[in-house]
C-alpha cells in the first residue's frame, strides 16, 4: 500500500498570507513528496532535489530577514509548515528544521557584512546546511567536546576533530560547526562557518540506522581545515552560547517534526480501521479500537497546541526555552506511542514493509533522541523549576 498524503487539518495560521503559503506547502507535498517516500526511504536516497525545490519555492529560510533572503514568517507559521513536510516525509521536514538550525548562528549573531556576503545563499541560493555540535565522546555534555581551532598569526583559524551524528554530512554546502578555542569548558567554544568543500573536510562512511534512512547521518572529519577570522561567527568564547541559543529553537522544530509523523500515523490507522472489516463490520465500529484512535487524536492536538505556545513566546520576544524543551519531550514521546498504536490498528499488516506504519515507528524513536535526549529535556525543565542541580 503506498503512502498516502493525509487530509489536512486545521492550522492556526494568523494571515492570508500564511494560508497561501500552506496551501503551496500542502500542493508540493501532494505532488512531490509524498508519492515516492516509501520507496526513496527505502533505498536511502537523499532527495536533493527536493530540497532545491523548497529553496526555489522559499520554504528554506521563512523564520529569517526577507532583506538577506528570508520569508519573514513568525515561528507560529514556519513550524506549521515544518509539520506538514513531516507528515509527507520526515526526512523533508527534518531537513527543513536542520538547514534552519544550521542558519540560525550567522542570521542571529553574524555581523551586517557576514549576512549580506552568505545568508542569501543559505536562505534562497539552494545550499543546504548542517550543524556540527556532538563528537564521538561528547553528545549530551556538549561542552566537553574537543574539536579545537587554532588561530595562526596571519589572522587565519585552523580547525582539527570530529563531529558525529551530523545530518546532511557529505551534502552539505556549509557547516556551522562548534571548536575549542580556548580552555576546557562552556567558555572556551566558538562557532565557525566552514565551506562544504574546504580542504581538510572529509566525511565517513554514513551511520546505519533503524529509520530516516533516506537523511544522511555520519561523522565529519576536519584534518586541519583553514579558514579565515572573516568566517568566525560571534565572539571569541560565544559558541557555546550560541549553540544554546539555536537549540531553543531547534527544539521546536524537532516538536513540529514529530507532530507531522503522529498525524500521519494517525491518518493511516483511521483510514484502516475504516475499510478493515472484522467480525461482519468495519473494525472501526469496536469501542477498544475508537478509544485507541481517540487517545492517539488527543495527544497529537495536545503536542500541536504546545509547540505553538512556544512558538508564539518566542514570536512575542519572551522567553521560551522551558516551553521549548517541554514542547520537544510531550511531542517526539507523543509520536513514539502514537506510531506504536498505529501498527496496532493494523496488526500483522502493520508489521510489514507493505504499509508505512512501521515506518513511521522505527523513525519516531530518534526524534527522541535528537537536538536533546528527552531526558535532558528534563533537566531544563527541572532546572526551570527548581535551579541548577549543585551537587
């Protein structure tokens, strides 16, 4: 049974011109996405040109400043539109979220001349970005990573480590990448804009994973990459601050993506439960299934509702990083037993390959994981209440 694009529901979309712009969202997913996400999935295939097309389109840079390339949407709009990537694909709309929090660095802390010379490539030129924060020995304690830049006399930095877990890696057109410049600690990280092809770059052989085959995960070797103070982004010592800052935001993205999966999941297993017959009649008409689908309804429009919170705080200028991490565990905790009751509706049928729900499964659990475990999510919200942990 191929994939299917499911009925849209009903967004808060505060404009017409937000409305126009998720009507052409919905029309590209229908036609472009949708049809061959099973089987490019499958097979592991990237859709670049996917990608180029969304630039085209003006979807790859729409919470940022028109004046550098931008689409000037608030986030309540950009996450909406991140969902509904999501629900036809995640690869897609993961991508969309990681290109955003990859662009996020220069488009907050760059100078004037850093924006105008990059991000209208970034944004609208069809480059397509990663994120370079986690190492081999340092995921969840980002500040102990290794990664190490060091200035030269002539003004240049040269940077050697590994990165790991870095999507879009090998495809990338330019890498935010965070680097020890000074002592051990938060306060000795700086963010960098290294090229996708600069020399000293190279990338492995990419991860093999359980879902999101089709995203391309693997480790990025920088064997004394040369680059100059022009492509250091912020202060010396801010990295660390700035990453923070991105991953607020990421955050959200990562909600809106496992929002879009659910509803996807969930759109498939009411469409079952209304053609599987069982017993002489659809097996829809059982009360055990209907309080499955209802509970399963009830968490998506919860997680919904909870990203948007967030996403209208930080529209509002208000803080929102407890709002950001509890939007990231509700939501990917929602998708892993949303997808889960899925292949339950389904039953064996849901077991198979030949129905994406099992898919949809193996592909909730690293949203999970990602931009935070949700056990680090935890501790944020945990620190928000009640103050650093002083042991």
């Amino acid at each position: 049974m191929p994939d299917r694009v499911p009925s849209p529901v009903d967004r808060s979309l505060p404009t017409a011109e937000a409305r126009e712009l998720m009507t052409l969202v919905r029309d590209i997913a229908r036609r472009e996405i949708a049809p061959a996400a099973a089987e490019e999935e499958d097979a592991g295939r990237f859709p670049r040109e996917l990608f180029t097309l969304l630039s085209a389109s003006g979807l790859l840079g729409l919470p940022y400043d028109s004046a550098h390339g931008g689409g000037d949407q608030p986030y309540e709009v950009y996450l909406q539109v991140v969902e509904e990537l999501a629900t036809a694909r995640l690869t897609v709309g993961l991508g969309v979220s990681v290109h955003t929090l990859a662009s996020y660095a220069l488009a907050a802390y760059g100078t004037d001349a850093q924006r105008a010379a990059h991000l209208p490539a970034m944004l609208g030129g069809g480059q397509l970005g990663a994120y370079c924060l986690s190492e081999p020995s340092s995921g969840s304690d980002a500040a102990s990573l290794r990664t190490r830049a060091v200035r030269e006399s002539g003004g240049d930095w040269v940077i050697t480590g590994t990165k790991a877990w870095i999507t879009h890696a090998g495809l990338a057109d330019f890498y935010t990448v965070l680097a020890r410049t000074g002592a051990a600690g938060a306060s000795g990280i700086t963010a960098f804009l290294v090229p996708g092809d600069a020399a000293g770059l190279s990338v492995a052989a990419p991860e093999r994973k359980m879902g999101l085959k089709g995203s391309p995960t693997a480790q990025v070797h920088l064997d004394g990459v040369r680059i100059p103070d022009a492509r250091r982004i912020g202060d010396e010592g801010q990295g660390f601050a700035i990453a923070l800052a991105a991953l607020e935001s990421g955050r959200l993205g990562i909600a809106a993506c496992a929002v879009g999966l659910a509803q996807a999941a969930l759109d498939e297993a009411v469409a079952w439960a209304g053609q599987r017959r069982q017993f002489g009649r659809p097996i829809a008409d059982f009360q055990g299934l209907r309080f499955l689908l209802a509970d399963m309804a009830t968490r998506i429009e919860a997680g919904r509702a909870l990203y948007l919170a967030a996403a209208r705080r930080r529209d509002a200028g208000r803080p929102f990083g407890r709002q950001a991490a509890m939007a990231k565990l509700h939501c990917t905790d929602a998708a892993m037993q949303v997808t889960i009751d899925a292949v339950q509706v389904l039953g064996g049928y849901g077991y198979t390959a030949d129905f994406p729900v099992e898919r949809y499964l193996r592909e909730a659990k690293v949203l999970q994981i990602v931009e935070g475990t949700n056990q680090i999510q935890r501790m944020v919200i945990a620190r928000h209440l009640l103050g650093p942990d002083t042991r």
